[in-house]
C-alpha cells in the first residue's frame, strides 16, 4: 500500500491508501475513491479527462508514452507536470506523490 495525496477542486487535499498490487491505473483507483473523472475512453489515453497536475513527485514517474503525449499536447491547460492519470500505474515510486486533478466536468 503506498499512499498518494490528491487535490480535488476545491483545494481540498485528502490523503489515500492506494494498493500498488492490485492492477489497477490511477484514473481507476481515482473513481474507486468517487473522484468524479468520466474516463469515457476507458482508459486508452484518448479522453482527457483523467487529466492531472503533478504538484510533488513527477521525477519519480516513467515518461509518458506517445499516446499520453498526443492527447495532452490537445489540451489548453496541459503543463510540463500535466499527466493522464489511466496512464500511470501506482508502484512504490509514487508513494508520497501529490497531484491535483485538473479536468473538471459537471454531472
Ligand atoms: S481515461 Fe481517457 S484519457 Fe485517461
């Protein structure tokens, strides 16, 4: 289990357990903790809105894949620490990680 602090939109940050053994990518271990994230590609680096912001941590993090890379560079508000979390799957490099989600859709 290593843990991972997120930053909803309202600024609120909450500490979570996540099982890096489990199979599981962030974006689905996000909505298991009911982050509101569509995720309507399901998974395939191609929505967006997994979209997050690496706030501490991102030099601990594999390199993007090309398909990451391609959606994020579609995106206005995508950084350097930007990241498609259905692209990271937790292990114990990204145990402390803070990231901030940063697409937003109403339900
Ligand atoms: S879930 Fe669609 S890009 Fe990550």
């Amino acid at each position: 289990m290593i843990n991972i602090t997120v930053e909803n939109h309202a600024g609120e940050r909450h500490l979570l357990d996540v099982p890096e053994d489990m199979g599981l990518n962030l974006m689905e271990v996000l909505k298991a903790y009911e982050y509101d994230i569509m995720a309507t590609c399901g998974g395939m680096a191609l929505c967006a809105t997994c979209h997050i912001e690496i706030l501490e941590g991102a030099e601990k993090l594999p390199e993007s894949n090309d398909s990451e890379l391609a959606t994020l560079d579609t995106l206005p508000d995508a950084d350097m620490n930007s990241r498609l979390s259905c692209q990271l799957r937790p292990d114990q490099n990204m145990d402390g990680l803070v990231i901030r989600l940063k697409a937003f859709h109403e339900v």
